[in-house]
C-alpha cells in the first residue's frame, strides 16, 4: 500500500518582538495631534507589555479609551484615575490634576488630548494648565508629548508675558532646543516696540508693499488694530474690524528682496485672493514662511495686538492663539 503523503507542517514564524519604548515610539509617529494616520501601527511586544500598547492605541483615537490592565495593578489603579478625570467637568478635574499619576505613555496621550479638547471650550486656569504641562513634560512620558507640552507651556509664558515661566522652561529644556528658546526670547523683546518691516503682497491686488505690520490698517481712533497671520484660509469666515490678515506661504522659494512674484506664489496668491475677497484691502501674502520664522514667529495662528501708538501689545500664538481672530 502506497502510504498516503502529507504536506510539511507550516513552520510558523514568531514576529519580531520590540522593546516598549521602540513600539510606543512607532504608534506616535503614526499620531498626529489633530488627526491620526489610521490604521495606527500595532508592532509585536512581549505578553507582559501587551496592555501598555493597547492602553496607548486606544488612548490615541478614543476620547474614553479602555483600560486593558488587570484589576489591582498599579496600572490599572493610573487608567482608572486618569478614566475619572476625563469624565469629569473642568470644575472636578482641576482638583484631580494634582494627584493624578502619569506613568504610562498611553495616560500621557489621553491627558494631552483631553486637556487640549477643554482648552477650546473653556480657557485653563493658570495653575491647572501647569499643573498638566508639566506632568507631559515629565522625562519618563514620550518624547513628542514632551515637545507638544513644552511649545504649549512657552506660547502661554509668551502671552502672558510671564518670564519667570519662560526662564523655569529655559533651565529645565533650552539644551534640547536651543534655537526654540532663542525664538522665543526674542518676541519677549517685541513687547511695546515698533512692529518690523516686511514685503509683503497685497490681496486681491498682489502688489507688493514694504510696510510695517502696524499700518497694515488704518487706525481710526476707536480700538486697537490686531494682525492675524495664519495659513488657514478657514479660519476666516468674517473678517473682523481693525484686523490685516496675513497668509504666509509655504510653496514657492521666492526671495524676500524680488519685485515680482515667481509662478507658484502668483498661482498661491490669485487663489487665496479668490477665496477672501471680503477681506480686500487688508489681506496680504507673504511668500515666504521663513520670512516669520526668522524673526521667531514659528506657530501659527499668531494674532499681534497692538496699541493706539502701533506698539506690540501681545502676541499669542501657536497653542495660545484663538481659533478665529
């Protein structure tokens, strides 16, 4: 009898298994603070760092995520905490914020994305919002919780005009950043000085103009003038009274020193005039981003208030500025 042949046994192959930290890693360059790049990557780890992986995958796309620990862990005890506190009203949970342990990676995001959805509701009181600031920029949580806390806490010391703030964040951080903070020092300058000049590029005209943003608009006597500078063209469904707006493009490489536009910033131009027409005769285009950050306005929206003289007043930018002007 011809003995009946059975296939190989399939050899399976076990995934290669990665440290913690490189999988936390991984599933926070595929997060983005507004949207997630979904499917979010689920690299293999070990049985026993399976629930922090979960907890930070479920942390980074669910508002109430869930907590996989086994009941009595220490970390079950930090999800159940930190699950409290996202169900609470910003009254309650100022008053949990002290208390509350942030140990692991996925506690770190659910709290950054909580705090971050309270802040466009309501404004943080200022010892709450450090309170949180400072428990993201804790070593221990993930590097680019670290570095979205750290530009929160520097555009509110900025806006609050708080130095003493500026100078904590400098000792703690300016060696991981250095160029960050010297931004950042600068605009502490700016305050009650004249606004600089730039070349900026009239809308719908597309004519260019070396002005100082303070005579952007015409001041009437009747309240301060704003400059709103933002690439959201969304961000503008009415203008407000008293406010230029300014886009700064990010497409072409024109020179700052050109008389006439390149074709890319003319094409980015005549669209963005298109679209805000209600804005004639204070919109503008400045063709070159660099242009901003060279002088150390690296986030946007920045909304610069300045005084019935054209003097600096405040500047909020970044995590600081409103949504609309």
């Amino acid at each position: 009898m011809i003995p009946i042949p059975f296939p190989p046994p399939l050899i399976q192959v076990a995934p290669n298994v990665i440290p913690l930290n490189e999988a936390v890693e991984q599933v926070m360059q595929d997060f983005d603070a507004e949207t997630p790049t979904l499917p979010l990557r689920d690299p293999a780890v070990s049985v026993a760092d399976q629930p922090s992986l979960r907890w930070l995958r479920s942390a980074a796309v669910l508002e109430l995520p869930e907590n996989p620990f086994r009941k009595g862990t220490a970390s079950s005890a930090e999800a159940e905490a930190l699950l409290a506190l996202l169900k609470a009203d910003q009254a309650q949970a100022e008053t949990l914020l002290p208390d509350l342990k942030v140990q692991e990676p996925g506690s770190a995001l659910a709290l950054w994305r909580w705090a971050k959805r309270q802040e466009r509701s309501k404004p943080w009181g200022l010892s709450a919002r450090r309170v949180w600031e400072d428990k993201l920029m804790a070593r221990s949580v993930p590097s680019m919780l670290n570095g979205y806390a750290l530009r929160h806490g520097l555009c509110w010391a900025l806006a609050e005009k708080d130095e003493v703030r500026f100078a904590a964040l400098k000792a703690a951080w300016g060696q991981d950043d250095p160029a960050l903070f010297a931004s950042f020092q600068g605009l502490f300058a700016w305050f009650g000085g004249i606004t600089p000049v730039l070349r900026l590029w009239t809308l719908p005209g597309l004519e260019y103009q070396d002005r100082r943003l303070d005579m952007l608009v015409a001041f009437d006597g009747s309240k301060p003038n704003r400059i709103w500078i933002s690439p959201e063209i969304s961000s503008l469904s009415t203008m407000p009274t008293h406010t230029a707006w300014i886009f700064p493009s990010a497409t072409g490489s024109q020179n700052s020193n050109e008389t006439s536009l390149n074709k890319v910033e003319q094409a980015t131009g005549t669209t963005i005039a298109m679209s805000v027409t209600m804005a004639k005769g204070h919109a503008y285009l400045l063709p070159r981003r660099a242009e901003f950050e060279a002088l150390g306005l690296v986030f946007f929206p920045i909304l610069i208030g300045l005084d019935p003289k054209g003097a600096i007043k405040d500047i909020r930018m970044g995590d600081a500025a409103p949504q609309t002007p």
